[in-house]
C-alpha cells in the first residue's frame, strides 16, 4: 500500500473513530464541564448506579436485546436452512423478500410500518412490541450468517449418519446443530447487537414504560451533555464492541 492510500485510511478510521475516543476520555472527566478536563475522576460511572430511569432503561434495553436475539436467531437459522438446503420451491422469491427486506430498508420506513401493524390489529406498545419489532428487523443480518456457514458445511457427514440410522431430527441436532454452533452463535451476538443501539425503530414502537438507553440518552442529550451521558454511552459503545468483535470471532472459526 502507497504512502498517499495509507495517509488516507489513517484519515478516514481518524475520522470515524476520534470522536468515540475523546466521548471515553472525558467520560472520566472530573469536571461538570463537558469541554474543560478537571482531572481523571471515576465519578460519572458510579453517578450512573443513582440514576434510576437510566438504569430502567439499561435494563429494558438488556431485555429486549436478549428476548429478541433469541428469537431472530431461531427464525434467521430456519430462513436459512429453508433458502440453503430446499432448493428452488414455489415461495421461495417471498421468503427471500420477508426475511431480507427490513436490512435494506430504511429504519424509519420500518419502524413505521410495524407501528401502523400494531395499531391496527389493537397491540399495546411496550417491551413486547419493541422485541417483535427488533426480532423483525435482526432475522435477516442472521439468516445471512448462518446461511454463508451452511454453503461451506461439509454434507458428508450428516450424510454418513443418515447412513448409519439417524433420522432428520437427530441429524439435524447431531451433526448439523454442532457444526453451526459458531456461526449461530455469531448471529445472536450479531441481533444483540442491533437491537441494543436501536433508536428510530425503538422510538416507533415503544410504550410506556419501555423506554430504551438509546432513547433515553437521546432525549437527555437534547437538553444538554453532561459527563454522566459520556460514562453510559461509552458503556454502550463498549458493550457493542465487545459483542461484535465476538460475532466477527466465532464467524471465523472452523
């Protein structure tokens, strides 16, 4: 790589990356003061334990990432075993559409939709519809993960204990469970991931009392920035980091 290509990757993750570093630096700021260092200071980190309706929001934010990984995991991996192991069948173009589409759409087209779903079939919004939503949103990014896994799956080997007994069921959870493992598990991080920093569609289809971080960090930035915002957010910024880089491991492995 040229000097000149080098000069311009360093520029470019500089400019995507900076403003996270200096967010974590002053997260540690001891100062009220957003824009002045007073010194490192732990402080904002153990204000946040005070802070009830954000901890609320941590936590409904925990649950509906959990809730709704799961379940995008379980239909994500049944997308992608119905498009990778059945061929061509006669619906295959509107599974393809259902389970793709919400990752080419834009999130507020999304959010939108589904809010009109639930309005018109009479769903209260709250935790339950922000896990149906996000569960929706998140199918696709696993069925991709798991589906790149199942085109390079070996089949002999379910095919040698089809031989020797095993039915489909026991095959599946036997051989090709096992095998998937990583790749499955990667696309749990992966919905995790995405639902927890979730805001236009979470904004759509919340309720009362379910609130989420991401909104809740939202609406305390648009009265103003304070150091307790920089602790959450780098604790937000860091958890999905962690998740990611867990996804982009397990992905890897054979």
């Amino acid at each position: 790589m040229s000097l000149f290509l080098r000069a311009v990757l360093g520029l470019g993750l500089a400019f995507l990356y900076a403003p996270i570093l200096v967010l974590a630096a002053y997260s540690f700021n001891a100062s009220r003061l957003v824009t002045v260092w007073g010194g490192f200071s732990t402080r904002w980190y153990a204000a946040l334990l005070a802070d009830g309706p954000l901890v609320a929001a941590a936590w409904v934010s925990l649950r509906v990432a959990l809730a709704s990984g799961a379940v995008a995991t379980v239909l994500g991996t049944l997308a992608a075993l119905a498009l990778a192991r059945h061929g061509r069948f006669r619906s295959r173009p509107l599974l393809v559409g259902l389970v793709f589409a919400p990752m080419v759409m834009p999130e507020v087209i999304v959010g939108l939709s589904l809010l009109l779903l639930f309005v018109g079939i009479g769903l209260d919004r709250g935790v339950g519809t922000l896990v149906i939503a996000h569960a929706t949103f998140c199918t696709g990014f696993v069925a991709v993960v798991v589906g790149a896994r199942l085109r390079g799956l070996d089949r002999s080997l379910e095919e040698a204990a089809a031989d020797l007994g095993a039915g489909p069921v026991r095959v599946f959870a036997t051989v090709t469970l096992p095998l998937l493992g990583p790749a499955v598990l990667a696309g749990f991080l992966l919905a995790f991931t995405l639902s927890l920093d979730d805001l236009v569609i979470a904004s759509f289809v919340s309720g009362p009392g379910a609130t989420t971080l991401p909104m809740r960090l939202y609406s305390q930035v648009r009265l103003g920035v304070n150091p307790e915002i920089n602790a959450a957010s780098t604790l937000l910024v860091l958890a999905v980091t962690l998740a990611v880089l867990g996804a982009s491991h397990l992905s890897a492995r054979r």
